[in-house]
C-alpha cells in the first residue's frame, strides 16, 4: 500500500522519458496529484489511529519497511502538497525553456525518492531514498546541460554532498554493530558519540551547513523549480528529516555540536544573504541560514521546533523562489541590477512574493511568525541560552533584513517588462502555499501535537522575535544599498571562500592527484610496452639464431652437395672408365678368343690335343 | 719284356688314332680316331693289369665300363653327325664354319 505512493511516480517518471515530450507535464503531474491524494488518504488512515506498516523483503536479516506514523504521515503530506502546486507551477514555466523531458522525469524520480526518505523506517531504504534525492538533484541542476554553469553547479553539489553522506554511511554502519538491526525508530541507548557526529557529517553537507554551504549556491544554476522544491523545501530538508528521525538515538554530549553548527550557518549565511547581488543567491543563502535555525532548535533539546519551522519553512521558501522563476522568465536573469522593481509590473505576484517574506521575517499571525517563535523559544529554553538565543535573534533579524532589501529593490526603481509571459499556471502554483501561509500558523501547534511534538513557547522570544522583525524590514526597506562592492561584502558574498576555497584545497590537488596517476599509469604503459617489444626483440634473435643455423644446415648441405658433384665426375671419369677399360680388355679378349671358336672344328681339335699334351708335360716335369 | 711291347703296341694305336684324329676332315673318321685313342688306352690298361696284378678283379669292371663310355660316346657322336647330315648335306669339319662365334 505505501509501496505506491513510491511506485507512482517511479512510472511517472518513466512514462514521461518514454511518451513525447509534449505529454511529459501532463503524465508527470498526473502522478504528482496521484501522490497528494495518496498522501492525504495515509493521514487521514494513520490520523484514524491505524499507523501503517509494511515490511519487505530485503537483505538477509536487513528488510526494508515503510512505516506511516504521525511523524512521517504530516511531513509526506507537506511534500507531496508543495511538490504538486510547484509542478503545477512548472508547467508554465517549462512551457519557456528546453529540457522538459529531464525536467520532468527528475522532478517525478526526485518526488519518489523523497517519500522513500520520508516513509523509510530502516537504514538500508533511508540511504537509498537519500542518495536518490542526491541524484536526481545532479541529473537535474544540469537540465540546461548546454551551459557551463549548470554542469560546474551539478557536479559541485554532487561531489559535496556525496562527500558528506559518507557521514552518514559510517553512521549507518555503527548503529547497525551496535545494535544489529537496521530499524530506525527503536530506542538504543549508549550510542558512540561518533555515530552522532557521522550522522552530523551528513546533514551538514545535505542541509548546506557551514563549511559545505556553498553547493547549494552552485546549484541555483538549475531551473527555478528546481531549486523551489529540491534546494529549499525538500532535499536540504532531507538532512533535517535526518535529525528528526535519529535524535532518539543521538548521544547527549553531540547536541552541543549540532546547534553550534547551526548557530554559526545561521550567521553566517544570513550574512552573506545580506550582501548578495542576486536574488536567487539570496535565497540560497536564506535557505542555509533557516536549516541552520532547524539545526540549531534540535541541537538545543527541542526537535518539536525544527519539525515546526520545517513544515512552515517549506511553503515560504517555495514560494518565494517560485515568484522569482517567474521575474527569471522575463528578464532572463534573477541579478538584482536586471530585476529592479520588477514588482511594479506584476502586482499580483509581488503581493504573494512580499506575503511569503514577511513570513521569513516573522511578522504575525503568518505561519513563519510561529514557527520562528518556536525556534527563538527553544534557543531561550536550552541549556547554553546565551549563545543560542543570540545565534537565534540575529538570524531573525539578519531574516527581515534581506527580506526588507529584497522587497526594496523588487519595487523601488524603474524598469520595462515584456510581460509577454503566459503567468496562468505559474499564479496558481504559488496561491496555495500563500494561502497556507496565510492561514498555517494556526494549525501548527495542533500538528505538531499531533506528531508527539512539543512546540515551546515563551513570551520573551515572542517580544524579542517581533521587534527583530520589524526592526529588520524597516532598515532593509529603508537603509540597505543595492549593491555592495567592498571588499569584506565580496568575501561575504562568496560564501567565505578562504585561502581559494575548495577550488584551490581540495579540487585542484584531486585534479592534481589525477594528473599523477596518469602520469604514472603511462609510465606503466611504457614499462609493460617495453616489456613486450624487448621480448619480441628476443624472439627476433632468436629468429636470427635459428637462421644463422638454417644457412648452417644450408651450407652443410651444399658442401655435400659438392662433394657429391666431385664424386660424380670421380666417379664418371675415373672408376667408370676404369672399369669401362677393363670390360674392354675382356671384351678384346674375348674378341680374341672368340677365333677360338671359329667354326674350324679341326682346329678346336687340334688346340685340346696341344693343351693335353701341354698338361701331361707339366705334370712329368714337376714329379707327380 | 712282354710288358714293354705291348706297351709300344698300345702307344703306337694311340699314335694313330690321335694322327687320325687330327688329320682327318671327316667327322667319322675323327671319330675312328677317337675309338683307336681309347682302345689304346684299355689296351694299357688291361697290359698293367695281366702283368702287374693279375689277381685283382676289379679292373675288369673298370675296362667293361671303359668300353661301355666308347660306345656311348660313339653313338652320341654318329647321332650328332647324322643330324648334321641331315641338315647340311655333309659331314666334313672344313665346311662347318657356320658353328663359329657371331662376331
């Protein structure tokens, strides 16, 4: 059953690689609404007390279980909402650009791989849902794969990120030994302090914390949509998801860690939001400086809060990076020196742009007042309060600065517009969040309740959160230039890239180490090429040797040969003739003798008759 | 003294048989020859034996078989010179070059 609010999208995603791409938006937002509707019917289930659970096999020992529990029940139907009016959203403004195919493939993979984080209640399916997001991140920062920026913004926030959810293998891994099951929500006590800090790791590279805040930069190189749900409401939030589901297993003594690492993005991002020179940057930055407030409320001891600000983070971010999709179309770029008082020209807009940043100031009853409230209350109710709360307040106040500066410089100023932007589609995606936004803050303590969680609550931080507000609007509305070219706003802006940053410290000398083993994988080529042609050469000498014996033989054979020729004409001229002459001799003699015979019988007679006689001579001479 | 002449007799048979036997130019009187020649010889033979060693009996036999060879040999030979009569039209040596070796 929750299997297919996973498996919907997937086909999804698959139907629009597969279909025409004039069909993709309508296949991909047909499964997105199928999800919300999904979505609603879980809530609705698990709200009627019947928390669902299914379990599948998965690897020996290891299976994979979905569970829809308070918890992930709100936080699936809060992504499937935001993802459904951002696709809605997106389909006027892919209607303008290319790349609808991996557009919309990637949003609907992303959307699936999201539930997964959310609905996973083992390890295995966790990290499978989470390095999903990371990819379909990559694959679709790099929409506009035609310009250089996208491809650098995609590989930085992979490389990044992938670096970071090493944190949370290892995590992973050690509460696996520890414990020997990979369920998520059963109690352990005693966990290694570096699981947590693994697990730190992690959310730190995935929620642009400092030092890993500067991907999420690179990656407003994609489509605004993009950036709206992935790099502002959902992916960043996947690390705070993290946090919310693990920090029943956290060791104590990580928590300080942790809202240190929030407190110092807070400021720090915050910062840099300041002095930005471009809207969707700014954005970013505000982005990092929020999580960072999410981090910090769970460090401090109250993850009620940061479950809080998540859910009403979401809806503000979303639509404000959607309204800025909308001025991107026309002025085809989001730099504040473009975008001068776009406002004018698109009143409506401007009107839910400006409503989705007083939020992120935290003006009241609007939905960001609350959850803002709940931060600055858990940063005062903490242990370390000073620093906490001080970390908290600034970051509110640095919030309404840059919304204030934003608001200022969207509508103070002249500039044209074509206006030639079919907004139809864009509009009503933003409504509904607005909406929300509107009338959210109401409903937030009831939810949170409603996940076992306590949203705390204290009248200094309401006081405190209200006047760092106002105070902030005003002075961005009022005091804060357009552009900011010294120096110390340079460094700032530039997500503190000291010493040359990652570039110089770890990817040059990766490339470096590369270009090493190049070299060295050449110099291994040529030894073994040496190898082959010096036994080949071998073999060639050996070729000669066996030549050198084969004109030996040769030669042998020709003096015998030769022999053979002296023996013949030896043979012809001296024992031929030799034996020729004494055949001769016999034949004369036989001719000779032959007159012996020559028919005269007397004379035969007479011959015999002389021989006796010789004969008996012989005899009487010799005695016998 | 009997001994010696008929020793001369002998040898004066065979002087004559072997004149004859070489003088002669027809086969049948070489053959006349031939005879005489062995008679001659028996004749020794049978001198020795009557006054040498009269008691001995077995020269007897060797002289019938001596005789017996003469009269053998003397039809083989009037064989032969029949056939040659009968092909040739003659029996004289003179005219049997064409027994000669083909040169």
């Amino acid at each position: 059953m929750l299997i297919l609010i996973i498996i919907i999208p997937i086909t999804a995603a698959l139907g629009v690689l597969m279909l025409r791409e004039k069909n993709a938006h309508r296949v991909a937002v047909t499964g997105s609404l199928l999800s919300l509707l999904l979505a609603g019917y879980i809530v609705w289930q698990v709200a009627a007390g019947k928390g669902i659970t299914n379990e599948f096999a998965g690897l020996p020992g290891i299976p994979f279980i979905l569970h829809a529990g308070q918890f992930s029940a709100i936080v699936l139907l809060i992504v499937t909402f935001v993802a459904f009016f951002i696709f809605l959203y997106s389909i006027g403004y892919m209607s303008l650009e290319k790349g609808k195919k991996t557009f919309w493939a990637g949003m609907s993979l992303f959307l699936a791989a999201m539930q997964l984080l959310v609905l996973s209640n083992d390890w295995v399916s966790f990290i499978m849902g989470w390095e999903l997001t990371g990819f379909a991140s990559y694959r679709l920062i790099a929409t506009w794969h035609h310009q250089q920026d996208a491809r650098e913004g995609s590989a930085k926030a992979f490389m990044i990120t992938r670096i970071t959810d090493m944190g949370l293998y290892l995590g992973v891994f050690l509460i696996f030994l520890q414990t020997g099951s990979s369920v998520i929500d059963i109690p352990i006590e005693n966990l290694t302090s570096l699981a947590g800090f693994a697990i730190l790791f992690a959310v730190m590279g995935k929620s642009a914390q400092v030092p890993f805040q500067s991907w999420l930069s690179g990656a407003m190189a994609g489509p605004t949509p993009v950036s709206s749900l992935l790099h502002s409401a959902t992916l960043v939030a996947a690390g705070i998801i993290l946090l919310l589901k693990s920090y029943h297993l956290l060791p104590a003594e990580v928590l300080p860690w942790i809202a240190a690492t929030g407190g110092i993005t807070i400021v720090a991002a915050g910062l840099t939001a300041v002095f930005s020179d471009d809207l969707k940057q700014m954005l970013a930055a505000s982005t990092s400086s929020h999580l960072g407030f999410m981090v910090l409320a769970v460090g401090a001891g109250y993850p009620g809060a940061a479950a809080a600000h998540l859910l009403a983070h979401a809806f503000m971010k979303s639509s404000l990076f959607l309204g800025a999709g909308i001025w991107q179309h026309d002025y085809e770029s989001t730099s504040f020196n473009k975008i001068r008082a776009a406002g004018k020209h698109y009143k409506f807009i401007y009107l839910l742009f400006a409503l989705s940043a007083a939020a992120l100031a935290g003006i009241p009853p609007l939905i960001g007042y609350f959850s803002k409230d709940a931060v600055l209350a858990a940063g005062l109710k903490s242990n370390s309060a000073f620093w906490y709360f001080s970390a908290a307040t600034a970051g509110a106040l640095l919030s309404a600065l840059y919304a204030g500066r934003a608001l200022s410089l969207l509508w103070n100023g002249n500039s044209k517009s074509n206006e030639a932007i079919p907004v139809w589609w864009m509009r009503t995606g933003m409504i509904f969040p607005a909406v929300l936004i509107i009338a959210g803050g109401f409903f937030l303590k009831p939810v949170l309740k409603f996940m076992h969680l306590v949203m705390p609550h204290s009248t200094a931080a309401i006081a405190i959160g209200i006047a760092a507000a106002v105070i902030g609007l005003a002075t961005g509305w009022l005091f804060l230039s357009k552009q900011y070219k010294n120096a110390v706003a340079n460094f700032i802006r530039n997500n503190y890239t000291i010493a040359g940053g990652y570039r110089r410290w770890v990817v040059e000398p990766a490339l470096q180490l590369a270009q090493m083993t190049v070299s060295v994988d050449k110099v291994l080529d040529k030894m073994v090429d040496g190898t082959g042609t010096m036994f080949y050469q071998l073999s060639r000498a050996v070729f000669i040797f066996e030549k050198i014996i084969g004109y030996l033989v040769q030669g042998i054979g020709q003096l015998g040969i030769w022999l053979g020729h002296i023996t013949d004409k030896s043979d012809d001229a001296g024992i031929d003739e030799a034996v020729r002459g004494i055949a001769n001799f016999f034949k004369k003699l036989g001719v000779k003798g032959q007159k012996l015979q020559n028919g005269m019988v007397h004379r035969e007679l007479l011959w015999s008759v002389a021989g006796f006689i010789g004969f008996i001579l012989i005899l009487i001479v010799l005695n016998l | 003294m009997e001994l010696t002449a008929s020793l001369i007799i002998g040898v004066v048979l065979f002087g004559i048989g072997l004149y004859g036997a070489l003088s002669q130019t027809n086969l049948v009187m070489i053959m006349m020859g031939v005879e005489l020649m062995l008679g001659a010889a028996m004749l020794n033979l049978v001198v020795f034996w009557r006054y040498l060693h009269p008691e001995t009996y077995s020269l007897q036999m060797f002289v019938l078989v001596g005789m017996t060879v003469m009269a053998l040999e003397a039809a083989v030979g009037f064989a032969v010179a029949t056939q040659r009569f009968r092909s040739k039209g003659s029996v004289e040596t003179e005219e049997a070059s064409n027994l000669k070796e083909e040169q």
